[in-house]
C-alpha cells in the first residue's frame, strides 16, 4: 500500500520548515511562542480580513 507522504509546510511566523503530525502541537505554527505572535498581530490589528467597515456603515444609521 502506497502511504500518504507527511506534509510539509512553513510556520506563517518565522518560516520554520514543520511536518503536519504530532511532534508539532501548536501547528501551523513551529511553537507556541510563534503563535502567541501571530494572535498579537490580530489583536493589534496588523492582520485583517478583507472586507466593508461594519463600524462606519454601523455609524450611519
């Protein structure tokens, strides 16, 4: 039988090679100081998701 090949992937904070699989808990991140990091990052506003100001269209009505 033909076994799935792990995957690979790159931590999004520091580009740290990793494999999908249990020796790396806190994936996609490589450790959970990468991933507080990336949670700051939202917290702080630098990381968005596209899409319309709910706040200006809220302040309209």
């Amino acid at each position: 039988m033909n076994e799935t090949p792990p995957i690979e992937l790159s931590c999004p904070t520091c580009q740290t090679k990793i494999i999908w699989d249990e020796r790396y808990p806190f994936r996609p991140f490589c450790s959970e100081r990468c991933k507080l990091i990336d949670l700051g990052e939202w917290a702080n506003e630098n990381h968005r998701i596209a899409g319309e100001d709910t706040h200006a269209k809220n302040d309209e009505l």
